[in-house]
C-alpha cells in the first residue's frame, strides 16, 4: 500500500487517524480500519413505528399524567386551562376538577 495523501486519514467507529507512513497504514488496514473517502456508507438507522393512541387511551394517559402532579402543578395546569377551582382547594378536589376536564 502506497499513501497518494499526507496525511491519509483512516477512520473506524467513528473515530479518525491521520497517517502519515506507509507501514502505519498498512498496520491500521490489517486491524480493520479504512481510508476516510473508501470508508462504507453507514446504515440508516429507521425509527420504530410508534403505536397509534386512541383517544380513550390518550386520556388515561394524561389522567395518570395529572395523579403525578403536585399541587403547584395541578394549579398551573387548571389556571392554564380555565378550569375553575377554589384557591383554598386541597390538591384531591384540585386533581378532581382537572380530571373532569380532561375527559370532557
């Protein structure tokens, strides 16, 4: 193997050499690294298909969203969604009204 380039660069895993000398390329090639412009295109990585949610499914899901909150949370959320409620409420009779709303 002779370098047409100095530096040629070797890449493998993502990481990449320059390499100046003949001997330290042919050392590379034996342990399996390539020439950057040689180097094999990557497969595309394709992203699963996510499930599609009914609706019934996306209430529970926010139902359970909401039984996480705490008060403060559940107070943003109710003044964010004009859901009406006593600023004296307890976070139970908050969560109440903001579940209400959320299945309709």
């Amino acid at each position: 193997m002779h370098l047409k380039n100095r530096p040629t660069y070797f890449v493998k895993n993502g990481i990449r050499k320059p390499v100046y000398y003949t001997v330290d390329a042919r050392q590379l090639t034996e342990e399996g690294w390539v020439i950057e412009q040689e180097e094999k295109p990557t497969a595309k990585i394709v992203e699963p298909k996510q499930p599609e949610v009914t609706e019934e499914e996306e209430s529970t899901d926010e139902e359970e969203s909401l039984d996480d909150m705490t008060r403060a949370e559940l107070i943003d959320f109710a003044t964010a969604n004009d859901i009406d409620f006593k600023s004296s409420a307890s976070k139970a009779e908050i969560l109440e009204a903001c579940k209400e709303f959320v299945n309709g």
